[in-house]
C-alpha cells in the first residue's frame, strides 16, 4: 500500500499554476504602461498654467473709481486732489462749487450714487473722511464719486 495521498495536487501543478499567474498578471502590466495617454509633461505644464493665471488674477489691481472733487464755501482742493491723484486715482479736472440746496456737510464727505457704495468706500478710506449716499439735489459730478471738500 502506498502512503501517497492520491486526491492531493501536485507540488509541480501548483508551481506551474504560479509562473503562468505570474506571466498573465506581468503581460497585463506592460500592456497597460505602454497603452496609457498621459503625458507627464503636460499634465505639469497645465498645472503651472493655472498658478500663472491665479497669480494674474490676484496681482491685478482692482480699476479705482473716478473721482469729481466739489468746492464747499471756496474750500482749497489742491491738497485733496493731490493726495488722490497720488493714490492713483482719477481725478475730474472740472470742479464744482455746493449747490445752495441741499444743505453743505461740515466735513469733508464722499458721496455715491446707486451702486457706487464700494468705490466711495474706497475713497472715503484714502482721504479718512465718511460716506454718504448721494443727496436728491446734489447733481454736480454726475457718473464719479462726489467729494465734498470743506475747509479745515
């Protein structure tokens, strides 16, 4: 009687069994590096496109409004349009004396019309002096920011 196991598989079948894997699953590798459509290098330049044009976006500086300066009782403007224009500003060479309606502010105010609140913000911040919404009979520097210069 033989001590062999007769329903057992062979040490051989299984070792060849694990070469053909081996082959099939190495076969299936080189197909798939040598079919693939990426490209490396592109994939790094459109990266670097998009940084590019991220840093365009942020760098640019937002367009400053144009600016009307309005003479209260003879105030001087050279000071106020001088520190405008050296911010970069926009400023109307045309100035207007305050109308005698409505009422003059007593201090040095920026005034803005529907839509306009960003740039006077904008405005107010570089002179230090408030907004306000444009008053119904204030009809100096129409399509600008209006600013009220009162003397100090």
């Amino acid at each position: 009687m033989s001590t062999q196991n007769t329903r057992a598989v062979p040490i051989r079948t299984i070792i060849m069994i694990m070469i053909s894997a081996a082959i099939i699953l190495a076969a299936i590798g080189v197909h798939g590096f040598l079919t693939r459509n990426d490209d490396p290098q592109a994939a790094l330049n459109a990266q670097e496109a998009k940084l590019q044009a991220a840093a365009t976006e942020t760098a640019a500086p937002a367009a400053k409004p144009e600016v009307c300066l309005i003479a209260v009782a003879r105030a001087p403007l050279a000071e106020t349009k001088g520190k405008l224009e050296q911010a970069g500003f926009s400023v109307q060479q045309d100035t207007d004396a305050w109308p005698n309606r409505p009422a003059a502010p007593r201090a040095t105010t920026v005034y803005f019309g529907q839509g306009g609140e960003a740039d006077a913000k904008t405005v107010g911040t570089e002179l230090g002096a408030p907004t306000a919404a444009r008053p119904a009979g204030l009809e100096a520097c129409a399509g600008a920011v209006a600013v009220a210069v009162v003397k100090r």
